[in-house]
C-alpha cells in the first residue's frame, strides 16, 4: 500500500497598489513588496522601480504583481529603500485562507 500526500495550492496573482509619498532627500530609490507565512515577518521581497508609477484616480501609484499561494495565509508589507537604507515596513496586509481559530479556556471544554 502505497502513501499519497497532496499537496493543494491555490496559486493566484495578486496586484498590490500604493500611493507614492511626497519626495524625500534623498529619494526612494526602489521599493520592496516583501510577504512570508508569519505576521510580522517578511523574508521574500522583490524591488519595485519607482520610476513605474501610473496615474489611477489623481493619485501617483506604483503597483506590483505577485503569484502567491492564497492556500494558507500570506503577509505582505513594503519598505521603501534609499541612499541611507531602508525604512520601516509598511502596515501588514493579509490574504489567503485563515487559520483555524484556536479555543482556550472555557470555550475549549464545552
């Protein structure tokens, strides 16, 4: 008897879009859309070129597009990069399919 493991993978791409901030000295060089498995860490990231920005709604954008597996969740944060470094990550964004919520307490011996 042979054991099978599937794997199941939701593979979808994903557009992100944000706003360009004022200029700063110095100026962004790049951005970086950065996404992991957990919250608050953020290991693959690619370089955004700001230089590819658009015009959507008046607003100055940039965009980036990601194939993702949305099978389990996914974090994503950007970090915009310049002369002197990179700068705190963005707020987090979430997708994928969530967790299972854990039960503690009474709630887990009903």
């Amino acid at each position: 008897m042979a054991l099978i493991m599937a794997i199941a993978l939701l593979l979808v791409n994903v557009k992100v879009w944000w706003e360009i901030p004022p200029a700063s000295s110095p100026p962004v060089s790049s951005y970086r859309l950065c996404t992991g498995p957990t919250s608050g860490q953020h290991p693959s990231c690619v370089d955004i070129d700001p230089g590819t920005s658009e015009v959507i709604a008046g607003n100055q954008v940039l965009s980036a597009t990601r194939q993702l597996d949305l099978s389990s969740p996914v974090y994503l944060a950007l970090r915009a990069v310049n002369s002197m470094g990179e700068s705190a990550e963005s707020s987090e964004l979430t997708l994928g399919k969530p967790a299972a919520p854990i039960l503690s307490g009474a709630a887990a011996s009903m």
